[in-house]
C-alpha cells in the first residue's frame, strides 16, 4: 500500500513539474512605450480642471443667486402689527379715557403682474365696533386688502421686469462658459503645437551636432595621418561648436513652450509640465472643406458662436427696459381697497376704506427719456449683430485660407527638402572621395536643417490654422468634449 500511494502521488505531480519548468525560462514583459499626447487630451484635461473654467462656472451661481434675488419681491411676507390710542370721547365725555385698538396678523404678498394684496384677521382691543367681516365674539375681524394698476405697472413694473432679466442670466451665464472654453482651447491648440514643434527642432538640433562630432572625430583621424590639412580639424570643431550652441538655443525654446503649455495643464490645483517623452507626431493632414460644408459651417456658426448669442441676450434684456419705459408713459391709475387703521376710527368703528387715484405726468421727460435710451440701444445692438455675423463669417474665411497656404508651404517645403537631402549627401560623397572640404560639407547640412525646421514650423502652422477654424465655426462651443481615455489597441 505503501509503494502504491507513493506512485500514485507521483503520478499527480507529474503535470505540476512539467509545467513549472518552462515558465521559469520566460522573460520578463517589456514596458510598453509611453502613450503620445493629443490634443484632445490636453482639450480634456482643461475642460476638468482648468481654473478659469472653473472660475467661469461660479456665473451659474452668480446666475441662481440673481433669480432668487428677484423672486424675493413676490415673497409673501408676515406682518403683525398692533396699534393703541388713548382719548376722551367728545360725544359721550362720562365714559372718561378709553384705551382703545387693535391686532392685526396679516399675509401680503406682490403678484408679478403688479396686483399687491393681503390677508388675514383683526382682533380688536377695547370697545371698538367691527361694521364688517365680523366673527366670534364680534371682537374678531376678516381683514382683506388689495392694490390694483389699472395703467402704469399693470402687466410691466420693475419687479416684473428685473425677473425677468434674471431669467436671462442662466443663459447670460452658459454664453460666458462657452466663450471662455472657446478662447482657451485655441489658446491651448496654438500652444500645443509650438511646443510640438519645438520639441522636433530639437531632435533636429541634436542628430545634426551628433553627425558633426563624429566628422570631427573622423577628421581629426585623418588629419594625424596626414590625409587633411590642420585647417579642416579647426572647420570641424567649430561647426560642433556652433551646432550645440543653437541645440541649446533650441531647448532653451522647448523649455520655454514647455512653460506656457504647463498653464493649460492643471492638476491639483497646479500647473504641469507636459512629459517630453509623450511628444506625438504630427498627424496627418486632413481633407479640405468643400465649398457646401463651408457654407454648412458658416451657417452653423452664426448660430453657436457664443459672440453671436451674447448679443441675443443683450438684445432680449433691452427689450424688457423698452417694454418697461413705454409703460412709466402711461398716466398713472390706481385702485386701492385696505382695513382702516387711521386711530380716529375707533370711534366710529374698524372698518374698510376704498380710494382711486390718478397721476398724469405732465412733460414726461424722464419717461421720454428712458424710451430714447432703449431705443438707442436697440439700434446699437442691430448694428453691433450685423458686425459680429460679419466677423464670424471672416473668421472662417481666414482660417480658411490659413489652412490652404499651410498645406501649399507644407507642399513646397517637403520638396526642397528632397532635393536638398540629394545634395547633401553629393556633397558628402565627394568629400569621402577628397574633392569637396568640410566647409562645403557644413554648408549643405546646414541648408538641410533649415529645410527640416521649416517642414516642421509648416506642419505646426497647418495644425494650428486648423484649429483656428474649428474655433472660426464654433466646434467648441457645442457640447464640453467627452473624457478621452488612450488606450493600445
């Protein structure tokens, strides 16, 4: 039993051993390479974090505080007011001094259509008559009241009007946010590309100081043999000197474009450095708007341009001010009905009195005057609209044609690359062969890192002017741009 257990448990470990052998021999996985930074990352991270869209935010607050303020006036309001007299009656002087008065609890409350009126109850003090309304012990009194417009302020009043002001200011608010998200997400585009591109000036700066170190050492070598003149040694070792000061010219550029873009990268309530080993590649080009998704845009856009609806509101809110001096003309007519509460009428009894009263202006100038003003503005804000409709469509315009000469000189420049790139290594073959010098060789690599460098500011130029147009046609001022999540596919 013994021997047979051992090789049953044997058996069993066979798979076990045979398994854990080969897994010993396998290599640790490599790291995967840092994920390239985007454009719509940094867009992102400015939508989450940024401090001015966040500070822009407080105008919704800002927004409901204003609504709150001016529903105030239509609050309905409690009001407890108790008032005494004293007096000697003239018609009956034997009853003496009489303490005589009374208690009111009471609601009033203001209706956005100008109406005011309260409500409530009476309890009188002494021995004072209730003509009416009268309950309980005939001590106790309904007290109703009420203020009535019939002219000026029936319909409009300032409270009416500052409601509804206050109703524009949620959208006043939104235009704002969109407007400040607009600006920095082109701000952030523009820089974003500068650093990109400076960034790939740099890695042009340091192959061409690395391809003169080596000449260098190679010259030298061959100046110890006897096969260049000293001269050349000098030639070499000046352009490395010369190659790594404009490198250092360049990162100090990088460093600078790495400062400014670090103000669009918030974290914790900080700016970020963007890491250089996740500067992307420039994408590429895209295809050029025909002339029906031009106009598509243009249309678009003179709809969701936040300049656009700023002015919308604006002219909304004169509206209201027009609609409310037209009404401060009208004569001035009102009806009023309330308890007495004049102490001689303890005498006579606690009782309602009714009054009409009408009030005509007679220049109305300040009522002209406020007319003229809104009237002003109104003509201000047509032409102020058709100014911005024009802005907007310019906008378009120029970034379109930005995009079209980036993409020529993106065009040209690739070209002169090519053939410079030919040149320089027709130069490089006669020096190999001893009939060209250093100088010459310098000279064409120059020009090729001058080629190089200005593919890349066309490319930066391209990328930017199409940022400009998705600003020109209010592509940002839709909807906050979703989280965007990198991922290896």
């Amino acid at each position: 039993m013994t021997i047979l257990s051992f090789v049953f448990g044997w058996i069993l470990m066979q798979p076990m051993i045979t398994y854990a052998g080969p897994a010993a021999d396998v290599a640790p996985a490599k790291s995967l390479p840092p994920i390239p930074f985007s454009l719509d990352e940094l867009h992102t991270r400015i939508d989450r974090a940024h401090p001015l869209l966040r500070g822009a935010g407080a105008e919704k607050t800002i927004a409901r505080g204003q609504m709150l303020k001016a529903l105030g006036a239509f609050d309905p309001i409690l009001v407890n007011d108790m008032e005494l007299e004293r007096f000697i009656s003239s018609t009956d002087p034997s009853k003496g001094t009489q303490t005589v008065g009374f208690n009111d609890t009471l609601v009033e409350a203001l209706h956005p259509l100008g109406f005011r009126g309260s409500a409530g109850f009476r309890q009188a003090i002494g021995d004072a008559r209730i003509p009416d309304l009268s309950f309980g012990d005939g001590n106790q009194q309904v007290i109703l009241g009420g203020f009535f417009p019939l002219l000026r302020g029936l319909m409009i009043n300032p409270e009416r009007a500052e409601l509804q002001r206050s109703e524009l200011a949620a959208p006043r608010a939104e235009i704002t946010i969109t407007q400040t998200r607009q600006d920095l997400f082109l701000a952030a585009a523009h820089q974003f590309w500068e650093w990109v591109a400076a960034a790939k000036l740099l890695d042009v700066q340091k192959r061409a100081l690395t391809v003169a170190e080596d000449r260098y050492k190679q010259v030298e070598e061959r100046a110890k043999a006897g096969a260049v003149a000293p001269i050349d040694v000098t030639e070499a070792g000046q352009e490395v000197h010369r190659r790594r000061e404009v490198a250092i010219a360049t990162r100090r550029l990088l460093e600078q474009e790495q400062f400014k873009l670090s103000m669009f990268l918030w974290e914790k309530g900080s700016p970020m450095i963007p890491p250089l080993d996740r500067v992307p590649d420039f994408p590429a080009e895209r295809p050029a708007p025909t002339l029906d998704d031009v106009m598509v845009h243009k249309a678009e856009a003179m709809k969701e341009r936040p300049e656009v609806k700023a002015l919308e509101v604006e002219a909304k809110i004169n509206n209201i001010d027009l609609a409310l001096a037209k009404n401060s003309l009208l004569p001035s007519l009102n009806l009023e009905a309330a308890p007495a509460r004049t102490p001689e009428k303890f005498v006579l009894g606690l009782g309602y009195r009714f009054g009409a009263e009408l009030r005509i202006p007679l220049f109305q100038r300040r009522g002209r005057g406020e007319v003229l003003h809104a009237q002003g503005q109104a003509e201000r804000l047509v032409v102020a609209q058709q100014y911005r409709e024009n802005q907007v469509l310019v906008d378009i315009e120029n970034a379109r044609s930005a995009m079209d000469r980036a993409r020529e000189r993106i065009e040209e420049a690739s070209q002169a690359l090519r053939l410079v790139e030919i040149v320089e290594e027709g130069e490089r073959y006669r020096f190999s062969i001893g009939t060209s010098s250093v100088l010459f060789v310098n000279l064409r690599e120059r020009n090729t890192i001058d080629s190089q460098s200005q593919v890349i500011r066309a490319k930066a130029e391209y990328h930017k002017a199409l940022a400009l147009y998705q600003w020109a046609i209010g592509t940002w001022a839709k909807s906050p741009s979703e989280s965007t999540r990198a991922s290896y596919r």
